[in-house]
C-alpha cells in the first residue's frame, strides 16, 4: 500500500495523524512500531524519524514526520478528498494558522503534561505528582478561558468550519476527557459544546475505537 | 501603515517576525509595548492576542497573533517580495513543514530554560541556576545531534535554500552565541557553518541592528 503511517496504538502524536488520514477518506497501512524491543532507536527507523518518535508518515517514497507536517501534507495535498481541513483564502489560512500555533504552542504542552500524570503513568504503574497537577490545571483553565471567549465569536476555534486547528487537540482531549480534568471543559459552556462536537466525528470515533481493541 | 507589529525589545518572538519582514523587505510600524509597566496586560492589548503576550500583528484589518503564525502569513502573502523564505513544490515545502515543527516542538522548548537562564536572568541581576542549566544544555545537544546529521546532507535544515525552518532559530541563537551554550553549536562542524550563515544574511543584520 503506497500510503503508511508508522505509530503505536494510543500514542497521541500518532493518532492526530491517524485522525486527519482518516477525515481525508485515505487508505493507509498502519505500521506498529515495537517501542518495548527498542525499534524506534533501530538505525532503520531513525532514518525514517531521527528523533525516533512516532508517528512517520510514507507516501511513496516521500517520509515525514511529526503530527502536524504530516496532518498539513495530507490536507493540502489530498484537498479534493474526505473532509477540507484547512482554509484556502489567504487570510482566513493566516487565522486558522494562528490557533494551529496556539493548539501546538500552549494547549499541547499543558494538555501533555496532565494526560502524563493522571493517564500514563497509572498505566506504568506510577503515582501522579499532585502538585504538578494542580499547576497545569490552572494553566490550562488559564488557555480554555481564551478558547470560551474564541468559542462565543466563532463555531470552530479557526473559522466557521472544522479545521487542523480543532483537529490537533482530539488525542489530548479525549484523554483527559476520561479524568477528573474534564470538569476543565465542562465548566465551560462553548468549550463543552465544541469538545463534544469535534469528538463526536466519525473520524475521531475510528481513531478511538483502536483503543478499545 | 498598513503592516504593524507590537512587541517588545528583547522579545524573540518579536524577532521572529522581525526577521521575518527583513526577509521580504516590507515596511511597518513597530509598536512598542511596555511590559513593565504591564501594557501587554490591558484590555486594548488583550484584543489583539488574547493571551497577552508579544507579538501582535496588523496588516490592514487583519489581526494576527503567535510569532510563527504570522511569518508563515508573511512568507505566502508577500511570495514575490524580498527573499524566498517558503519552498513552492508542495513536497519539499512539506519538508520544511517537517522542520518547522521541530524547532517548535523540540528546539525552543530545550532553549528557552537556557535563554531565561544564562540570558535574561544576568541582565537582571539574578543568578542562574546551575542544575536547570545541565538538565537542559543535554536535551539542546541531543536535538543539536540530529541537526548535524541532518545538515550534513542538506545544505538548510529545510532543504537546499534558507527557509522559514531556518528564520525561526535564528533570535534564540543570538542570545545563547552570547553565552557558555555556544559551546554546544561550535562543537558540531555543520551546525557551527549553519549557524554562522544565517547569522550574516543581511536581512538579519539588519533587523537585529535597525
């Protein structure tokens, strides 16, 4: 199959791939990659990501790597396929550029850093370190307050209609959507109404559904 | 003017932009904004980048924040003007695409401990800490690894010509050139002869000096 997407089930970064593959309508070979043997620091692979990190995305014999360049590849230039990700008018591409920075540049770290510690170091059979929670739930009310006020203005966090910018936090969101930080979200009248919408997505429900398997 | 920036003197995401506008030679308007005395706190501010932080933007009605964000709007809204900071064939722009995302997400993050470090906190009296310094210098060297593998076989980190995926490093590498962290580029030949291009286009230097 000419299209491959190397990841590891529930990896975040992975599965924002993997959702974008999927709004896109494209056929794809998911590769699993072997981090319990080490696969990711093989010489093989770090010539596909040298950071060796999943997800790596093929096309041929076109790689990329990380999420967003891979999810931005597959929207531009698969445009006349599955959903439209991304905005064609110049200025509207420069808005749903902006929150895409925004998804990347503040929601993603403090998002990470609690779906750490309330979701995979349980799975690793380590304890969460109350205090950083409690600090990157407050920094994180801090990033959804600016998303409720954005959320009044406009549907989707780019524009009128679903973008990368709303798809980048699906991974993050539905984690914690399953911890005690998703009164995060609830609290929030347009945030709430927008988690549910984006999550609700067949796509999104694909993606999900690799999970529970 | 139609284009205007607001930021902040010492702001390297200011400089981003700076550079950015150098680069394809526009003209604007540069808006100070008085962190000290809290300006990027007021509600007039906090309508133009909701998080209250510099830069903010302006061209015409347009209103743009997040540094990479608007270069990126620059870079293909002014394709014709200045120098070529973006690629046109869709795959080897994806390519910088790449690249751009790693100085995002890899980068600057294991920078800007070392800039607030071994930068900021001397020019305000303070002393730094020399634990957050080791912890982080190892993760800059590990991204600075793969940066000498990588621009042993591409001339730029995006591909053959200076892009965007080269601009973005280019404020944080004046601050830490300044510093012991110099080292850790001067170590690595290919990294050291990238570091030392960029640094003398003139559009740099001319952003950094006007």
């Amino acid at each position: 199959m000419a299209l491959k997407l190397h990841g590891i089930v529930g990896s975040p970064p992975a599965f924002r791939a993997m959702a974008a593959l999927f709004e896109k309508d494209l056929d794809f070979e998911f590769v699993p990659v072997d981090f319990a043997t080490g696969e990711q620091k093989t010489p093989r692979f770090l010539a596909l990501n040298p950071f060796g990190q999943v997800p790596v995305f093929e096309d041929g014999d076109f790689k990329l790597f990380e999420s967003r360049a891979i999810t931005k590849y597959a929207a531009e230039a698969y445009a006349n396929k599955g959903t439209d990700l991304v905005f064609k008018d110049p200025k509207k591409s420069a808005i749903q550029t902006v929150w895409m920075e925004v998804e990347g540049q503040k929601f993603d770290p403090t998002s990470s850093k609690l779906t750490w510690e309330l979701f995979f170091k349980p799975i690793f059979g380590l304890t969460a370190d109350e205090a950083v929670v409690t600090e990157f739930e407050e920094k994180l009310g801090n990033v959804l307050d600016v998303y409720e006020q954005r959320l009044t203005e406009c549907k989707y966090l780019g524009g009128d209609r679903f973008t990368l910018a709303d798809l980048h936090h699906l991974p993050n969101m539905h984690i914690l959507m399953g911890t005690k930080v998703r009164s995060l979200f609830d609290v929030r009248p347009h945030v709430s109404a927008w988690a549910s919408d984006i999550l609700s997505r067949p796509a999104w429900t694909k993606v999900a559904s690799l999970l529970r398997k | 003017m139609a284009i205007k920036l607001y930021g902040a003197a010492g702001s390297t995401a200011t400089l981003q932009v700076q550079a950015c506008l150098a680069e394809k030679d526009l003209h604007y308007e540069f808006v100070s904004i008085n962190m000290s005395y809290k300006e990027h706190k007021t509600p007039e501010f906090l309508s133009r980048n909701p998080f209250g932080q510099v830069p903010a933007f302006e061209d015409g009605d347009l209103k743009l924040f997040e540094s990479r964000a608007i270069t990126q709007y620059l870079a293909h809204t002014y394709a014709d003007k200045g120098n070529d900071v973006i690629i046109k064939d869709p795959k080897k722009m994806a390519i910088v695409a790449v690249w751009i995302e790693v100085e995002s997400q890899k980068f600057d993050p294991a920078c800007s401990k070392l800039v607030w470090e071994l930068g900021y906190k001397p020019m305000f009296g303070m002393t730094s800490d020399d634990v957050v310094v080791e912890e982080n210098e190892k993760k800059l060297e590990q991204v600075l690894d793969v940066y000498e593998s990588r621009l042993s076989q591409s001339k730029y980190l995006g591909g053959d010509s200076f892009t965007l995926a080269d601009l973005h490093h280019l404020p944080v590498i004046k601050y830490l050139m300044g510093t012991k962290a110099k080292r850790l580029f001067e170590a690595r030949p290919h990294v050291s002869a990238w570091v030392a291009d960029i640094q003398s286009r003139p559009a740099w230097v001319k952003a950094i000096t006007t």
